[in-house]
C-alpha cells in the first residue's frame, strides 16, 4: 500500500483507532517482509475486518 493515499489515511485511521496508540499497533503486529501485518484476532473492540489488510512501515 501507498503512503499518504486515501486508502492507506482511512486504514490508519482505523487501525489506530482499534488499537488507541501506534505503541499498541506495532506491539500487536509482526513484520513480514519489511511490512507491519496486523494480527485481526489482537486487541481492540472492533470486528476483526478492520484491520485484516496489511500495513506498511
């Protein structure tokens, strides 16, 4: 995914949402390949579909 795009604002947007700090979100993902993937099933109070969709760094 594309920084500073639409997309990518709104997901970040979500993700930290979910999540209440970018601290939370980095300790809640794993790196795959230089890029922060999300575990759907990690913290948070929302559904699971907010986050499936990787983040990059």
């Amino acid at each position: 995914m594309r920084v500073n795009t639409a997309k990518s604002m709104r997901l970040a947007r979500q993700v930290k949402g979910r999540f209440g700090t970018w601290a939370a979100v980095r300790q809640a993902s794993r790196v795959e390949n230089g890029v922060y993937v999300v575990d759907p099933s990690a913290g948070g109070d929302r559904d699971s579909k907010d986050v499936a969709v990787p983040a990059t760094a």
